[in-house]
C-alpha cells in the first residue's frame, strides 16, 4: 500500500478512529461523524447522495457518510480515474474515512478470530469449505469484503501513480504556474511525495547518462517552445465514454443547466467548440465524447465514466 | 503525439518532393553534389523535418520584422513542397474507387499520420474527408477482422467444445497475414488493441463455462 | 509501469465482473440470522464491546449490514452479488433468478431485439456479465433449463453484435449515442471506438482552417503573414504560409 495509514490515522483526533457503532435500527452502517466532515477539498464531489460537496475546504459540516455511500463512491472515483485522461482530484478525505475504516475492520476481524482460535482448539480454515458454525459466516464475508476493499483501492493508487509518472512534467508545470495548493489538492500527501522523488530520479537519470554530454542549450527536457512541446500534456479531448447522472440530489427540476426537450426528457446542452455543434446528453443516456466537453459535468458528479 | 512518440518521428521521416526556390550555396550535397550549391529549381525529395521548415523559414521575418528584410522585395521561403506521392491524384482516385482492398502500407506505413500533418500546413478540408473516409471504411474490416480472429483463435485454443458462430467467416491466417500486410502503422495498432480486447472477453467468457 | 498499458485502455472482463459484483439481487436465505434482537435494542454498543457474540455480528463496510444481520430462513433480502455468491457457495442461499434472466424474458428481448433493427433492448447493463455467473454459480436457481436459456443468451449477444457493427459504419468526430449497450460490451468495444474516433478528430481537426479569418476568404493582404499562421493547436510547425495545396 502507498499510503500510510498510520500517517492519517495520527492526524485524526483518537475518538475518530472509534467508529461509531451505535444505532439499534442501523448498528451496521459506519458513521463518520467526527473531524472528518468534508467530502472533499476541491469541489469534486464523491458522493451522489450528499448535498454538501460545495462545501469550501475545511468548513465543517455533520454530515453523517456511511460505509456504503462512502463505498459506493470510491467505485466511481476509480472507474472515473481508470477512463479519464487526466489525473483526478485526490479525495482526500473519502480516503482517509475508508483507510480509518479498513484499520478498524482489520482489527476486529482479528479480535473476533482470536476468540475463535480461543474456542476452537482445531485451526480455522477459512477457504471456500462450507462453514458449518454459522458463527464464522460474518467473518468469511467480511475477510471477503475486505479484499474487495482492498483491490479497488490499490487499483486506483495503481492508476494514479501511473499518471503521476506519465504526467510528471506536466505536474511541474502547474506547480510553477499556479500556487502549490491546487497540486496539493491533487495529490495525496504520499503521492505528492512520490511524484517528488521520482521526478527527481528520472531527472537525475537523464542527467548522469546523458544531458550532462549534452551542449547546455540541447539539455533543456521542458522546452515548449520548439515545433512539438517536449511536455505530454493529456490528450484533453480524448474520447471517453460517459453516462449521464443527473444532480447528486436527484431533484432534477432545481438543476440550472437541465432543459427539457418536448418529451420532457431532460438534459445537459454542451458545446464541442471545434465543431461549433451542441450536443443533448440526455440523463440516464450513455455517450462517446470528447472529454473537454463533459469535465465540469464530471466534476460536478453530473456524469460518469464508465 | 507527443515529444517522443516514435511514430509520429518515422512519419516525418516521409520523404516529401522539394524544389529549390533560391540558390544556396554548401547545400549541394543533397543531390550527391558536395561542394556546389544547389541551384533555384532544383528538385530533390526531402524529408518532411527538414522540408517543412525549409519551405517555412524565410516567411517568418516577413510578417515579424520587415527591417529583417532588406532591400528584397519579396521574401522567399528556401524551397517549395509539393503533393508527397502519398496523396496524389493517383492515390486519390485509388482511394476513392476501392478503400477497402488499397494495399497503404505499400503507400505509405504512416499515411493517416502523414496526412494529418500535410492537411494542418495547408488547411486541406479535402484531403482530411477522403482521409477521414477511407479510415472509417477500413475501420470496418479491421474491426470485423479483430473479432472473427479472436473467435477463432479460441477455437483453436479451446478444447474444442465451443462454437461460436458469429457472422463473420473465420478467416485463415494467410489470408489474415496478407490482409495484416496491407494496413497502415496506425490501422496495426487499432487491429492489435481491439484483437485483444475482444480476445480478452471472449477468454472470460470461456472460462466461466 | 504501476498499471499494464492495457488496463490503462480498458478495464479486464474480471474487473467489469467486479463492478458487476456490487449491484444487489434477491436471495432467499437458508439461514436465519435474525436472532436476540429485544437484548440487542437496549444495548448501547461501543467500540470496547469484545463480547463474542456482537463480534461475530455483521459489519459490513460496502454495504448495509442490516439485511444480513435480519436473515430468515426462505424470506427473500437482497444483498450484492459478490456476497449472494459466497453465500451460494457456502449453501447459505438460494439465488433469485431476476425476472429477465428466464425463457419468458429473453424471448421478449429476442423479440424487441428483432423488431428494431436500430435499437438496442432495454436489458439491464450488467447482462451478460450477470447471466454468465450465475449460470455458471448457481445453475440450480434456475427453474428454466439453462441450455435453453445460454442459446438465447448467445442468440441476444449475436443479434446485438450485428447492430454494432451496423453502428460503427457511423463512427465519427463528434459524438456517439450508445444507449441499453451493456458494460461488457462497451468495454470490449472500447479500444476500437475510441481510437478510430480520436482519430478521426485529429484528421478532422487537421483539415479545418482555424484561423481567426476563417470566415472571410482573403479580405486582407496583411493576414497572409500573420493571421493565416495558426492553423492547428496541435502542432507549432503551422507557422507555414498557405501555399495554397489543395485536392
């Protein structure tokens, strides 16, 4: 794993980690209702189902995000990273609620193990035979879970990093252009680490073996201003293929940028500027289309890449 | 695209047909005349890295700086491109009678790429259709061809107990070696990926029976 | 690399599985779960509680544990696939049989299919990827014989692949409509359609005159320097002069 969870697990206040096991009619769903308000600290949203995402960074709201929701989440924001052609904001604290929770489900698994190994003076074997204790069954499906967990974050860490290499360079640019916080807020605090030290691998790389041979005007590895900029940018109008969601609340009428046909049918107008075309991305309708097209729509959660 | 795509360095490895319009002295080389210069209207093919900025390279202080030229009235570039065989009449009309069975990787191994650039020089809104055209047509073949060999692929892999019987008659791999041997770098990249996307589902697909 | 370039194309036919795998579908229990649940409700639960049995209770963190902590033998519940199927594999469950998924319900898709040559049924996204598992997990669910049901499954898959491949005659630069196309579909289609169409913006792209006098054809000799120069924000290179080329 790439990221620590001691690291987070430290900043958060120590009540935090105590997930909240409360509830009589729902003693199941997790409920991050400490420090961790948020959703996230751009204005990307990572939950359909939560109003609050325009939430400016470090306002505290009590909203409460369940595991599930939160789950649910994380499943767009990969499938949404693995098509786009750009590195997505990082959810800084979504990740930090799954990895918090991933501890604790980590723990209690073991702790409810134990107390089988206690019971059970045979070793368990939790492999696919049937389970005749019923009493084992939660523990099965929640190891089970967990690997599922665990596979999709990795998958994503996995897919970022890989843009994070592709898009070094690119990285360095907005660095320099805007101010740090905008690459902060891309970043995780351990990808930002990485995308540090490997860049300057690379460039240390190219240095030994082969700029430093070089005459000093041909060592330039950032030059745009030649015929081709040696900087790969991402291919912004790449096509991708998205469906069409609709407002994170669902109340279709309040949205400013639906229309609606003459069937009733909403939609979202959007412009290919080289086209001069408008387009209708009707809601619940699946596309192929440019990317710069449909970016602020999958920021504001309005679609997603499928 | 990009800085360091090797493709898109062979593209401009094309060989593009040049002719001289100001004599330059040193140059003679090119036509295995070292020493002399190279005569105004002299004609030789360039690569099209060296021949695009060539033909640019005497506009540019004309519209900068127009102190940079003197007492000449007319600024003219070093020498003039003109159509690459890749896009001539002659390819034009083979293209438009019969795209499907044009054999362009004897054309040109990065004709799609080759074509993007020379449409951007000259805004060439006719070329980009044809283009445009025949790579839609082709795409169709590519594609059905991706599939069908992944079909059989599988059968030929698979214990055997599979049909898949799809519209698509299996061909055979001479045939698709031949068929292979006619596609443009760009159109081998499209066929590889989509073969083994549709390689790859069948493969699930098999595996879960 | 940290992803395989091919994933970085598409997702694998195991990864759509898995995000198959989390939609919800209807068991019916052969356990009951459900149990002590009056000396549950006075209790306020914490973190410390190690007491053996809350600890084997259900916390799921992807989904709502309460329909696996409320399981009654033969009351149907829904829970996701993923569980549904380890359940089945445990003979904790029987696996209900979505509606479409039987002989009544593809024959009305077989026939919507062959009624609408230019339309796509209404079959849930996750078809092909659902009835290949559970064919294969849980072929006893099935009332319908499933050789009967695996033919008009391929028959659906066929006819379907007949009109995308009707559908890709109309690839182009701008856009594409793909509606009732399932998730394994499209995927596997991705790399064709996407390079083709990335393609045929850029040699579009390439053909069209973006500079700002586009519009009116050569109103002023002093554009011929500067104004015609960017013609595409591709390639810098277009700082050429028009020598006019055309076919």
């Amino acid at each position: 794993m790439d990221v620590d969870i001691e690291d987070i697990l430290a900043e958060l206040n120590t009540d935090s980690t105590a997930v909240d096991y409360s509830g009589n009619n729902n003693p199941l769903s997790d409920i991050a209702n400490t420090n961790v308000s948020t959703l996230y600290n751009s204005s990307y949203p990572d939950d359909k189902n939560i109003p609050t995402n325009k939430n400016p960074p470090g306002v505290r709201s009590n909203t409460k995000i369940s595991a599930e929701q939160d789950y649910s989440s994380l499943m767009t924001l990969w499938r949404n990273e693995r098509c786009s052609p750009e590195l997505l904001p990082y959810p800084h604290h979504l990740m930090s609620r799954m990895l918090m929770r991933i501890q604790d489900q980590l723990e209690r698994l073991e702790i409810i193990s134990m107390d089988f190994m206690g019971q059970n003076s045979n070793t368990i074997d939790n492999s696919n035979k049937p389970i005749n204790n019923n009493n084992m069954l939660p523990l099965l499906c929640m190891e089970a879970e967990l690997e599922r967990i665990k596979f999709i974050i990795r998958s994503y860490i996995r897919c970022r990093l890989s843009k994070i290499d592709k898009f070094s360079l690119y990285l360095r640019q907005i660095e320099q252009d805007s101010n740090l916080k905008s690459l902060d807020d891309l970043l995780s605090k351990d990808e930002m680490i990485y995308y540090q030290r490997h860049s300057e691998m690379i460039l240390k790389l190219f240095n030994d073996t082969t700029l430093k041979h070089l005459p000093p005007e041909l060592q330039a590895i950032n030059d745009t201003t030649g015929t081709i900029s040696m900087i790969d940018e991402p291919d912004w109008n790449k096509f991708v293929f998205i469906k069409v969601i609709g407002p994170n609340d669902k109340m279709l009428n309040s949205d400013p940028l639906l229309k609606k046909d003459s069937n009733n049918k909403f939609f979202y107008e959007v412009i290919i500027p080289e086209l001069e075309e408008d387009v209708e991305l009707f809601i619940d309708s699946i596309y192929v289309m440019r990317y710069n097209v449909i970016k602020n729509l999958l920021l504001d959660g309005k679609v997603i890449l499928i | 695209m990009g800085y360091y795509d090797i493709d898109d360095m062979l593209t401009e490895g094309s060989e593009v047909p040049c002719k001289f319009l100001q004599d330059i002295p040193g140059l003679g080389y090119l036509e295995n005349n070292p020493g002399k210069p190279i005569k105004a209207n002299a004609k030789l093919m360039l690569p099209y890295w060296l021949a695009h900025i060539l033909a640019a390279i005497d506009s540019i202080p004309l519209s900068e700086d127009s102190m940079a030229v003197d007492e000449e009235e007319e600024a003219v570039p070093f020498l003039e491109m003109s159509t690459p065989e890749s896009f001539s009449q002659r390819v034009i009309n083979a293209i438009k009678t019969d795209p499907k069975s044009l054999d362009l990787h004897s054309i040109n191994p990065h004709f799609y790429e080759l074509a993007i650039k020379w449409c951007a020089i000259y805004s060439a809104k006719d070329l980009a259709k044809v283009v445009s055209d025949l790579l839609l047509q082709r795409s169709q073949d590519i594609n059905n061809f991706a599939y069908s060999m992944s079909t059989t692929n599988k059968n030929i892999d698979s214990i055997g107990s599979m049909s898949n019987n799809t519209d698509i008659k299996p061909h055979n791999l001479l045939a698709s070696s031949s068929f292979l041997m006619t596609l443009d770098e760009l159109e081998k990249q499209i066929y590889r990926t989509s073969h083994e996307s549709y390689k790859d589902s069948k493969r699930w697909m098999f595996q879960n029976k | 690399m940290s992803l395989p370039g091919r994933l970085q194309e598409t997702f694998s036919p195991e990864e759509v599985q898995f995000i198959v795998e989390n939609q919800k579908i209807k068991i019916f229990p052969r356990i009951t779960t459900s149990k002590k649940r009056g000396g549950d409700s006075s209790r306020n639960n914490n973190n410390n509680n190690t007491d053996n049995e809350d600890m084997s209770r259900w916390r799921m963190l992807t989904m709502d544990g309460r329909a696996l902590e409320n399981m009654i033998v033969m009351k149907s519940t829904e829970v996701t696939l993923w569980l549904a199927l380890l359940l089945k594999q445990q003979s904790k469950c029987n696996i209900i049989i979505p509606e479409w998924l039987t002989i009544k319900g593809l024959d009305l898709m077989l026939q919507y299919e062959k009624r609408n040559i230019e339309r796509f049924s209404a079959l849930p996204w996750d078809w092909l990827v659902v009835s290949e598992i559970l064919f294969k997990q849980a072929a006893d669910d099935f009332n319908d014989p499933i050789y009967e049901l695996r033919n008009r499954i391929q028959d659906l898959k066929e006819i379907r692949q007949m009109k995308v491949l009707q559908g890709l005659k109309n690839l182009n630069e701008s856009h594409m409509q793909l509606d009732n196309l399932g998730l394994l579909e499209i995927n596997e289609l991705r790399p064709f359609i996407v390079r083709v169409m990335d393609k045929l913006r850029q040699i579009h792209a390439s053909g069209i005159d973006t500079t700002e006098t586009e519009n009116q054809d050569y109103d002023d000799d002093n554009d011929i320097g500067m104004g015609t120069m960017i013609s595409s924000d591709r390639d810098a290179s277009s700082s050429i002069p028009p020598n006019a080329m055309s076919f």
